[in-house]
C-alpha cells in the first residue's frame, strides 16, 4: 500500500494576543494512491490528531469532518512508526510547528530536518536542519549525528505537539552557509563507494532572503572512508527569474541509474528537474 502524506495547519490572522498572525500545526493526514492508474483509492484518514485539529474554524468544519468524518487511518500505527524511521522523518511536523526547537547552544530555534543517512563507517545516522531564527540567524546548515535514534527528533518528544519545552538538542552548526532554506540530503551509488553523500542546498549568506543559487555538495566519489566532508560542490540552478519569492527552493534528489534527478520550485511558481550524469561528477 502506497500513501500520499502531509501534515496540517491552521494560519490564525491579527491575533490579539500574540500580536500578529500565526501557525498552528493540526495533525498528520494520509490518503491512499492508486499507483496504476493514478490518484487516491480511498479517502483521506488522520494519522495523529491534537487540539488544533478541531474548533470553530478547524479541519472538522472541512470535507474532513463532513463527508469523511475524520477517520484516523487503520493503518495508522504502522504509518508512523515507518514515519519515525531516521530515513524516513518529514520535514515538518506538528510538534514543530507548535514548539521551539533549540540547538546545543540554546539559542537557535531549528525546522525542517532532512532524512537521515546511515553511516557504514562511523556507524551513525546524520542529518542536516534549517536555522528559522528570527533574530541573531546563523545563515549556517546544522548537523546532528547518533548511533540511537530513539534519542531524536521525534522520538524524544511528544508528538501531539501541545507539549513546550525549552530543551537544547545536540545539533552543531556547520561551516556551510545557509540561505535560511531548506536542504535536500541523501546519497548515490557507483561501483566504487555505495554511500556517496550529497546535499542540496543554497549556500548564501544574504539577509534579502535569496534562493539562489542551488548546488550540490558531495563527498570524495573514491573515498568511502571519508564520509564527513564535502569536497567537491556544483551549480545547479542560478539566475531565476525576478520575483517577490526569488529563487529555487525545496530541493528534491533521486538516483536515476547513472543519473541524478534534481527537482526544485522556482520563485514557488514552477517546478524544474535537472539532470546530473553522475560521470560529471
């Protein structure tokens, strides 16, 4: 069984008490596709729930609530335990929409973690997040690392998300310059190294919030032994055109037999895949 997955949220407007507009995340939806001839075979269903979910302008007063009742999946358990794998742990998420979530110096709020990729050498998970502060940003990717991953994100904090905690993580700031976006990473394949690492991202340090240029970062492709630097990076995307949202974003990565597949939004109003021999490399 194939699911399409997403994660909801309410956008409060002028709110007089926080003074501004604001998000809410509600909960995680899923809906059964139909991989032969495309599109759902069945109606969307909950996986997980909390107290934005419902209200007088919430997801019960939608199609949700009145044509499909609100219904939590059957298989909803075993959706988010594939969901809590390290590989497999969304960008985004109730809880992190509703809570602050610090780095090891307490003072950076963090969003967005990549998926995780195994480590054969060093015999660790790591992934990459996104520094959202408002004030005093980095303009930096963070990396975390561990052996355990019932010791991270998600798995060491509620997932109703109705929980605040004040808690630092053990996630470092890199030397990589960080246009305040998100990241892609993962890893390719050759013959000579199975675990070759790569992140996608825009390595800009600018406060006009720019999205450009997106490269690709990757390690030594005869090095497996080094699977903790990127030495080589290169452009995959510049130039966009002029816009209020200038520049490509959400970065997406897939191995294509000897080829990279690199999709990504320009100025949120297009969607472009590049294709990258994994030769030029």
């Amino acid at each position: 069984m194939v699911y399409a997955v997403a994660d909801s949220s309410n956008f409060f407007c002028n709110n007089k008490t926080l003074g501004s507009s604001y998000t809410r995340g509600a909960g995680r939806i899923a809906r059964p596709m139909n991989l032969t001839r495309g599109g759902p075979s069945g109606p969307p269903c909950w996986l997980y729930q909390n107290e934005f979910t419902y209200g007088p302008l919430a997801f019960d007063k939608t199609v949700h609530g009145t044509q499909w009742g609100m219904a939590f999946c059957h298989e909803s358990d075993l959706l988010n335990q594939v969901l809590d794998y390290p590989g497999e742990v969304p960008a985004w998420s109730s809880v992190l929409y509703n809570n602050k979530f610090y780095a090891a110096d307490h003072a950076h709020d963090l969003q967005e973690p990549t998926h995780s990729v195994w480590d054969p050498i060093n015999y660790g998970w790591q992934r990459f997040w996104r520094d959202i502060s408002s004030t005093s940003n980095s303009m930096a990717v963070w990396t975390e690392c561990t052996c355990n991953s019932s010791q991270w994100y998600p798995n060491d904090i509620p997932i109703d998300g109705n929980t605040v905690s004040n808690d630092s993580h053990p996630v470092m700031q890199t030397d990589i310059t960080d246009a305040k976006t998100k990241q892609y990473f993962g890893y390719f394949s050759t013959p000579s190294n199975p675990t070759v690492r790569y992140l996608a991202s825009n390595p800009r340090n600018n406060t006009a919030g720019d999205r450009f240029p997106l490269t690709l970062a990757w390690q030594g492709l005869d090095d497996p032994d080094d699977s903790w630097t990127f030495k080589h990076i290169g452009v995959v995307a510049t130039n966009p055109a002029n816009s209020s949202n200038k520049g490509f974003s959400y970065p997406e990565v897939v191995q294509a037999g000897d080829n990279l597949l690199v999709a990504y939004s320009e100025n949120k109003q297009n969607i472009w895949v590049s294709v990258i021999p994994i030769s030029s490399l």
